[in-house]
C-alpha cells in the first residue's frame, strides 16, 4: 500500500474493505478509464482503447503514460 496508495471500498459494495490500488485494480473494484496525458481525452474501457489504438509511451522517467490513437500516431 505505501508504494501505490490504497482505496476504501464502502460496506455497501460487492468487496468491502480497505485494498491496495493494485489489487483493487486487478479485482477490477476501481471504475476504469484512462487519460491521455497529451490532450486529455479520455476513454471509458479496454476494449474501446484497443479499438482506438491508444498506447503506452515511457516517459522520461521509465513511467508508462498513455497516449490515444491520434496522439499515439503523432509520435
């Protein structure tokens, strides 16, 4: 948890209960969606991400960033 953060997920949800965001994600408990970090666009799921090309860039720092089709196809 201290290295990628946690989430709370409410007594009303499916999973209850405090979880790191890597388990949470990969339980599929966070609401998905990614933001491109050259324009800002923003696509609601995986399979729309595939379709419209977007794609993982290392920044300068060896972080993986997204980028949507258009700006993928820019670079």
């Amino acid at each position: 948890m201290t290295d990628h953060g946690w989430t709370v997920s409410p007594p009303s949800a499916a999973v209850p209960g405090t979880y790191c965001l890597s388990c949470a994600s990969a339980l599929r408990m966070l609401d998905w969606f990614i933001r491109c970090v050259d324009c800002g666009a923003i696509v609601e799921n995986e399979t729309e991400a595939e379709r419209q090309r977007w794609r993982y860039f290392a920044d300068e720092l060896g972080q993986l960033q997204a980028h949507c089709g258009i700006c993928s196809a820019q670079r």
